[in-house]
C-alpha cells in the first residue's frame, strides 16, 4: 500500500497537469463547438444546445473547402522542404569540419527567434514596395511582385516563412539521429566498396527511419497549428487565398465584430481531428515496427 500511495505521489502532478492544460481546454472547445454560444451566454453561461449545426454551417461554408485545401498544401509542402533542407544540412555537418559547431548554432538562430519576430521580418523582406526581395529583383531589372497581396503568391510566401523557420527543428533533430549510427555499419559498407550515394540510400537513410517518423510527425502537429506567421504576414488574405483552418477559426471567434464561438470552436475540432488521426498513424507504425 505504501508502494502504491507513494507511485501515485509522483504520478499526481502529471495527472493534474495534463487534466487542466489539455482535457479541460479540450472539453470546453467540443462544449462550445455544440452550443449557440454569443458573447452575452460566453460570459453569463446558458448557451442553447444546437447539436452539430455549427459543424454543419462550417461544412456548408465556402471558405471551408479553401482553408482545407491551403492547410493541406502549407503543410505538405513546408514538411517536405523543411525535411529535405534539414536531411542535407544534418549529413554536411555530419562530417565534423572546423567550424562546424559554430555554423549549427548559427542556424538555429531562426528557430529560437520569437515567432513574432520572424513574420515581421518576413513581411518587411516581402513588402511589394520597400521590401528588400523586390529591391534586389529590381537590381537586376525583374518585375516587382505582390508577395503578401497577389492571389497567386500569398501562400507561396507565408510557406517559404514557414520552412525558413523550420529547418533548424529539422537539422538538430535528424543530426541527433546520425550520431546515433554505428560507424562500424559505415566501415562494412565501405568495404563492400559502395559509393556515398549507396552508403545513404541503403544504411543512412533507412536507419534513420524512426528519427525522421518523429521528426516528421511533431512538424505536422507543429504546421497544423501555425496561425501568428500567416496572421501577421498576410491575416489569410487577399480574398483568403493564404487562409487555412487556423486562420479561419480565429477569425470566425475573434475577427469579426460578431464573434461566432461555437463554428470557431467547430473548425478548431477539425483541426485538432487531423493531428489525432496523424498521431494514430504514427503509433500503428511504430507498433507494427
């Protein structure tokens, strides 16, 4: 009994804080996503129940099918450069150089930047009048172009953000991954006389799986979830062609002048839906693993 009492001692403060910070936070949004919540029954309570109307409405908005589609190309194109980029930075400063050590802490400059920070430098770069992109473009007689207000190029640059500030993530963690390998696997396949390019493709590359499975799944949650980098770089617009499910669920419970609580909460499920189903995908492989 003692045992027991003192297991759960040390078990409690986890327990409370996952109950406060994330199934209360959890169980509030589905409350609210269920409710025709305004501002007066958000502060006074007694909100009628609706069901799944606002998930309905959500569903039947146009804006739904264009978030999604932005949130799905923002995501699979910034994990895929940021992945590759990460990849061939981890293996260059694999070698051990002099210097090397100095040019990873460089690089992980963006990463530790406050978010903040970052989107306004972005938008200052990509600014269509006095940013610095246009000026070197103009230096060399190239047309200027609407980075943050074309239709065409809103959510090419708030991706090209993104991956800038998720390299690092990448490079840290897939450089772990390569001191991990055995040097004597290297030495056999040397010895069996297979070029650099076998040596990555049939030792590194797949010995790194399970590095790149986590690395891959945290920048998903990660990129789901990015709202300040767009917000503040383009705020989903123009006409929401850079809007995504992120975006869009602020703006429907704080953008607007007539908040709409419950569709908020609503896309902020479907949101968190698409990190579940993510994250049960990667414990069924690693399971089958």
């Amino acid at each position: 009994m003692r045992a027991r009492l003192a297991a759960w001692a040390f078990a409690a403060p986890l327990v409370a804080y996952l109950l406060v910070c994330y199934a209360y936070p959890l169980y509030t949004n589905v409350e609210l996503s269920v409710r025709g919540t305004t501002v007066r029954t958000f502060v006074q309570g007694g909100a009628p129940f609706v069901g799944f109307a606002n998930y309905a409405a959500v569903f039947a908005d146009p804006t739904f099918r264009t978030a999604v589609l932005n949130t799905v190309a923002f995501t699979v194109v910034s994990l895929v450069f940021q992945y590759t980029i990460g990849l061939a930075l981890a293996v260059f400063f694999a070698r051990d150089f002099p210097l090397s050590a100095t040019l990873r802490a460089l690089f992980l400059v963006p990463w530790l930047l406050p978010l903040i920070v970052s989107a306004s430098t972005w938008a200052w770069l990509l600014n269509s009048e006095s940013g610095l992109v246009n000026a070197v473009l103009a230096a060399f007689g190239a047309d200027r172009v609407n980075w943050l207000t074309s239709p065409s190029w809103s959510l090419v640059s708030v991706t090209a953000a993104n991956i800038w500030i998720g390299v690092p993530f990448n490079l840290v963690v897939l450089y772990s991954g390569l001191r991990t390998i055995p040097p004597e696997v290297y030495e056999a396949s040397s010895l069996d006389g297979a070029s650099g390019w076998q040596t990555f493709r049939h030792v590194t590359f797949p010995m790194l799986r399970p590095v790149s499975a986590i690395t891959l799944l945290l920048g998903l949650v990660y990129t789901l979830k990015v709202f300040d980098l767009i917000w503040i770089m383009t705020r989903g617009g123009p006409s929401g062609t850079s809007t995504t499910l992120a975006t869009w669920s602020y703006e429907l419970g704080f953008g607007n002048a007539l908040p709409r609580f419950g569709p908020s909460a609503a896309v902020g499920n479907v949101l968190i839906l698409f990190a579940l189903v993510a994250g049960l995908l990667y414990a069924r492989v690693q399971e089958r693993r």
